[in-house]
C-alpha cells in the first residue's frame, strides 16, 4: 500500500513537471515572421500545418507562419504552444502595456491569438476612453471587460448607435471573453470587421444562424376628425384620395402627435375608431383589417363551392429601412362596403376604393391617407341597419357630422425603427 502510494506521487509529479515544461515552453510570432531555429533537430511534428510551416536554408530551420490561431508543435522531446497573431499584435500589446496604467484594475493579456483588455468595467466612460485609444492608436484589440449587468444595456445601447453611423446593423452583443457580435456570412463582408475592431469586439460569423433584421413598429390610427382639425394638423380637405406627410411641427400648440389627437378627442374635432399597431421585419410586409364577410355561391355544372368576400377597411404596409434609419414605405389602403343599391341574385356589390402609394422618410414621421370614403356612401348607408355593425365603419355612417360631411375618416401611419 506504501509503495502505490509513493508511485502515485511520483507519477503525479512527473506530470506535474511536464505540464510546467509544456506552459514554459512558448512562441509568439506575428503572420508574415519567420522564426528562426537556434538548432537542427532530427523529428520535427506540427499539430496544424495549415497555421505554421518549417522551412529550410541550407543548415538553418525557421517557423513560417500562414494564418493566425494557436496550434503546438514538438522539436525532438520538447512541446511548444505557437501564438500566430495578425500583424501589429506586438506593438498593440506595447501600446496597451502603457496605456493600461491610466485605467483602474485593466490588464492587457492574450484572447487564444488577440491582444485583449481583461479586468472589471465599472463606467461607460471608460469604455469610451477605451475606444478613443483604440482608435487613436489604430489598436487591433479585443475588450474582455467583465460588465456588471446595470451597465450592459446602456453599452448596447450606445454600441448599436455607433454601429448604424456606419450603415451596420447591431445585434445582441455577447459579453464573454472576448466581447462578441454574431453575424451571418451571406449579410456581411469581411470589410465590416474593421468597423467592429475599433469598438473592440470579436466577430463569429454562423453559417446556420437566423439573418436577423431590423423590425419596425407602424402605429397606426383610424381617426373621424373634422375639418377644423384638420387645418390644424397641417392636412388639406380631400376632394379624392391623398397621402400626405404631416410633421409635430405643423401641431406647434401640441407637443407630440399623440398628444394632438388626444386634445382634439377631448375638444369633440376628433374620434379614434381604431389604434393598432403592427410589428414587421424590414422588406417584409404587415397587415391590418377591420370588416366582415359575406357568402357568394358559384354554381359549377357538377358542384358547387362557396366563397367569402371581404368588406371593410384594410391597410398593407412594407417598409424597408436601412442601417441608417432611412425607410421606403409602401402602403396600400383600401376601403370597401356592400352597396345593396346593386344586387345579382340578392348578392349586393361591392364599393372600393383602393389606393397604393410610396413613400420616402429620412426619419420617422406620420403619414395621413384620406378621402378614402365618398359623402357618396355615406348617403348610400342610411337607411341600411347592418352597416353599423360593421366594425370602424359602423361608427363612422352613424357619426352626425360624417352624415352631414363636417367630418372625414383619415388613416395616420407612423412607421418606427424599434430599438
């Protein structure tokens, strides 16, 4: 029992002493740094030759190097780590051993192959001190701060604002060590990489990962105002359909939108019918619609089927925006009612109108579609119970002012980057 116990320690302390031989025994070279060899040596191993290559000249072996990451190699009984680095490591790591001293408790250290900054972030001011260095100094460096979780989202916050200035879309950043954002290799280019350097983050690249985009949210409100109001807002009497900007400023009395309609519902100059708001990923399309159906039979020479028309009011809008917040918006709006005036088979027409229109933003801003509904069908629908159950529509035709047409059914879309 003695005797295991002692071989035991021995065989313990032979590792031991190995795996300190090993950690002792290390290279640090830059891509493009040749390695020269004090001796010859008879076996030569090399644990990834796609990173690190012996070249000869004559009598005298070097390291060459081929692209950066960390890999082992053995030279007769001795082990070595090689640390390829991009170029400039050496004199980043110069730098920061200096610059390191003007922050509390920040240490310069190695990431696998990159210089990065350990220690504790305890500010956002002094991650922006960080950068301003790393930009200055046109470091290649990875920050692996620790971050306490009051200061994460702040920092993501202010990473994504930097990030858009320079037509990037942010994501969730990672903060491990080092610092990490995700993205996918069809979206970005390796010319990208740069931006991201000076905030001093990594880049994974995920060949099956979710092409994340920007998500949008459109208010959307389906407001009775009267014409008072609206020279108020800015927006002009429709003789036929019209798509306008309107802006907070044309509403100097009132200090957002919002607060606008609010007042004017208070006031009795308007009346929200609907306030919706849609969610959409950027290029793709959102929906809204607010009607009914009814049944129309087809009659085939051997069957019969049934299919279902819409009436109402309906809106498709598809924005498209850009790492700068710039937007394309497409909306096609369209309101239709029955018209029993007109009937085949007491089957009653339909009355649409139907509108599609573009539009440019630099920056969020409400947009005002109006004139989609005629005093004409106003007068159609008296007279007609049904119709004032049809939702939104229904309290419109039973609206007073819209039946004397002192009032006019407007659609306000305020498209929104969502943070």
């Amino acid at each position: 029992m003695f005797n295991t116990i002692i071989i035991v320690l021995l065989f313990n302390s032979l590792v031991l002493a190995q795996q300190q031989e090993i950690s002792s025994h290390e290279i640090r070279l830059e891509l493009g740094e040749n390695h020269l060899l004090k001796k010859s040596f008879s076996k030569i191993w090399i644990e990834n030759k796609k990173l690190l290559a012996v070249r000869n000249k004559g009598p005298q072996y070097y390291l060459k190097t081929s692209k950066p990451g960390v890999t082992h190699i053995r030279l007769d009984n001795i082990l070595y780590k090689v640390i390829i680095s991009p170029i400039g490591s050496k004199k980043t790591y110069s730098d920061w051993q200096a610059l390191a001293g003007k922050f509390t408790g920040l240490t310069i250290d190695y990431c696998e192959y990159m210089v990065c900054l350990k220690g504790q972030l305890t500010q956002i001011n002094d991650y922006d001190r960080i950068i301003n260095y790393i930009e200055e100094y046109q470091s290649k460096i990875h920050i692996a701060l620790k971050v306490d979780a009051d200061l994460t989202e702040e920092l993501q916050k202010k990473i994504g604002t930097h990030l858009r200035t320079k037509g990037i879309t942010p994501l969730k950043i990672q903060f491990s060590t080092p610092w990490k954002i995700f993205y996918s290799k069809k979206k970005y280019v390796t010319e990208k990489e740069d931006e991201l350097m000076v905030l001093g983050l990594s880049v994974e690249y995920l060949e099956h990962t979710t092409d994340i985009a920007d998500n949008i949210k459109v208010a959307v409100k389906v407001v009775e105002i009267t014409k008072n109001f609206e020279h108020k807002l800015g927006v002009r009497w429709p003789d036929s359909y019209q798509a306008q900007i309107i802006g907070n400023s044309t509403a100097k009395w009132a200090d957002s939108f919002d607060i606008a309609i609010s007042a004017a519902e208070k006031s009795g100059e308007a009346k929200v019918l609907a306030s919706p708001n849609l969610i959409c990923r950027s290029g793709k399309e959102a929906e809204f619609f607010a009607g009914g159906e009814f049944p129309v039979k087809i009659i085939h020479l051997r069957s019969t089927e049934v299919i279902w028309k819409r009436y109402g009011i309906g809106l498709k809008i598809k924005p498209q925006i850009d790492p700068f917040g710039q937007m394309s918006l497409h909306i096609e709006s369209e309101v239709s009612t029955l018209d029993r005036s007109i009937r085949v088979e007491d089957i009653p027409a339909i009355h649409s109108n139907r509108v599609s229109s573009y539009f440019d933003l630099i920056s969020s801003r409400t947009i005002a579609l109006s004139g989609l509904i005629k005093s004409e069908v106003s007068e159609s629908s008296e007279g007609v119970p049904f119709l004032k159950n049809i939702p939104i529509l229904g309290a419109l035709f039973s609206s007073k002012n819209f039946q004397e047409n002192k009032s006019e059914l407007v659609i306000f879309v305020t498209p929104e980057l969502m943070n």
